[in-house]
C-alpha cells in the first residue's frame, strides 16, 4: 500500500464535498457557517495560487490534506 499525495484535482470535489459539507453543518470543528454553500466552500477550500490544496490518495480514496495559503 503507498499514498500518494498530490495537488487537488477537479475531479476530486465531487467526492470530498459531502465530507466538508457533513462537518461544516455539524458545527462542531470549523467556525465556517452552517449554511455555507457548495460554491462558497470549493472557493475556500482550493484557493487560487499561491494557495494549494493538496489531497492524499490512498487504495483509492481520496483526503484532503491541506490547505496552504503562502502569502
């Protein structure tokens, strides 16, 4: 088994939002808002550079890593 991690595709979000989603509403880790959108939280989430947005991929999941802002 290795990991692999790598920038943050499109193809990645449709599978990581549900899990962003889950814990942004539960309002119990993140200060984001309850209601915080889709579009609002993928902004967020994968920044334009100098930010990144890096994912984990393992056994064919995906995590996001991390979200680095370099300014």
């Amino acid at each position: 088994m290795s990991m692999e991690i790598r920038p943050i595709a499109d193809a990645d979000w449709p599978g990581l939002w549900p899990i962003i989603e889950a814990v942004t509403r539960a309002g119990e880790t993140y200060t984001y808002p309850l209601d915080m959108t889709e579009a609002q939280a993928r902004t967020m989430w994968t920044p334009t550079a100098p930010g990144r947005t890096l994912v984990a991929v393992e056994d064919g999941r995906t995590f996001v890593l991390l979200v680095a802002d370099d300014n």
